[in-house]
C-alpha cells in the first residue's frame, strides 16, 4: 500500500536488535529514541512521565509529514490490522 512501518521505542538500539531477533527477525526498521531520551516520543505527544517510556500507539503519516491518522493503545491490546489498511486506503 506503498507505506512503511517503523517500530520506535526508548529501548537502546542493542536491546531493539536482540528483541527482533528473538522474534526471528523482523522485516522492518527498528528505530530507538533512546538519546535523548524519549524525544520523538514526546514531540508526538505519547511519552508517559510517570513510566519513564512511550504508551504503545500507531501513527499514520502522509508523504507531506502530516499526521493523518493517531490511534493509542493500552497495554496488550494489539492493534487491529484491518483498521489500519482502511486508514491507508484512504490516502491511496
């Protein structure tokens, strides 16, 4: 759906490799906001202070770097793909 997928977190990047690797491998870039701590996550408003980390959230950007669709997730909950293709087919 021409899109790209980023998994980010505070995790170093040592840490994020070793989880992808746990998982078998994962076919995306693994992005780590570890220095300065947090950064990205907290310009994109999703840096809980209280856990020292991002809460779990998805984010569909358009090719302008326009936020056009935000959805956040407790922990556990797993996003629902078939939402996520529907917000994408709308920028198709």
């Amino acid at each position: 759906m021409n899109s790209q997928v980023l998994a980010i977190s505070c995790d170093p990047v040592q840490s994020k490799q070793a989880w992808g690797k746990s998982l078998g491998g994962i076919s995306y870039p693994l992005v780590a906001d570890f220095w300065p701590h947090g950064e990205v996550s907290r310009k994109y408003g999703v840096f809980s202070e209280k856990l020292g980390r991002p809460d779990r959230a998805i984010f569909i950007v358009d090719k302008q770097g326009i936020v056009r669709w935000v959805r956040h997730y407790e922990a556990g909950v797993l996003p629902d793909n078939g939402d996520l293709l529907a917000e994408l087919r709308k920028l198709a």
